[in-house]
C-alpha cells in the first residue's frame, strides 16, 4: 500500500489518519523508506533536527557528571537557542559543511517561517537552516556525519559561550 506524503487540513484528519493506520498491518519502520527525503520540506527537516540536536545537547551534558536539574535545563536552553545555533552555523559553513549541507542549509533558511521571541528574523532562519542540515542527515541515516556535526556544535557553541562570560 503506498503512503505517501498527505498535506492534512485539520489536527483531527491527522489524527484520524494516525488512528486508521494502527488497525492496517503496515512497517513503520519502511514507512520512512517510502518517502523522497531529498524532496521533503525542509522545515520538515528542521523540525527533526530541532529535536535530535536538543536530545544530543541533554545526553552531552549529563556525560559530564550531575548537574542540577535547574541548571542542565538553563545550559541545555542556551546551547539549543536559535543565538546559539547561529553561531554553530556560521562555524560549520565556513569550515566543516559539504556542499550538499551547504545546500540543505541555504533552503532551510530561505524557507518561509516566523522568528520566535528573543531573536531576529535572520538568526531564526539561520538555526532553521542549521536544524534542517540535522534532520536531514537523521532521515538520510547519515549517522556518524550527524554526530560530527553536533559534536563540533557543541563545543564551538560552549567556547562561544565561555567567551562571553569573559567579557
């Protein structure tokens, strides 16, 4: 049976959709398989890379030793906030992207979508970008590539960060 990518109208359609497909015997785990990931949306890939890159920062953080939960959740905020993805981004850009992450990156930002709170327009799509060169390795199973990325992230954003307490 071909699934396929359904533009949905409403949360309950969806829902509904969700629902239909529990009762029909299908492999969830080839049901991302079937889809043209190169053709997705590319905030489909962000929305995916949002969510790796924040479970990524969580796990790093615990590695080394307890922290309070008060302050793992501030650090873990800072280190996933769209000021520090950008700065991620402009790193990996410059020195670590290939051209086809390069690629991913400029339609994640050129993509239209609305700045959250607490940034501009343009440090917002940057992170979206950024988060859309994520999801995109995640969907792919580029896995080693992924987690070279959110390694090198990771600690340009916290030498950033420490820079700036210095100040």
């Amino acid at each position: 049976m071909e699934m396929g990518v359904k533009n949905f109208t409403s949360a309950k359609e969806l829902f509904q959709r969700i629902l239909d497909l529990k009762t029909r015997e299908f492999d969830e785990e080839n049901l991302i398989k079937t889809l043209d990931i190169k053709m997705l949306n590319p905030l489909v890939y962000a929305h995916i890379g949002d969510a790796y890159f924040s479970l990524f920062v969580r796990e790093k953080l615990l590695s080394f030793g307890e922290i309070k939960v008060n302050d793992l959740h501030k650090m873990s905020a800072e280190i996933v906030s769209a000021n520090s993805q950008k700065i991620a981004s402009d790193y990996l850009e410059k020195f670590v992207f290939t051209d086809e992450e390069k690629e991913i990156l400029r339609r994640g930002k050129n993509k239209k979508s609305h700045a959250k709170k607490n940034t501009t327009n343009a440090i917002y799509h940057t992170s979206t970008g950024f988060e859309s060169v994520l999801g995109f390795l995640y969907l792919t199973q580029n896995f080693d590539r992924l987690k070279e990325i959110c390694e090198a992230s990771f600690w340009r954003i916290v030498e950033e960060v420490l820079a700036e307490f210095e100040c």
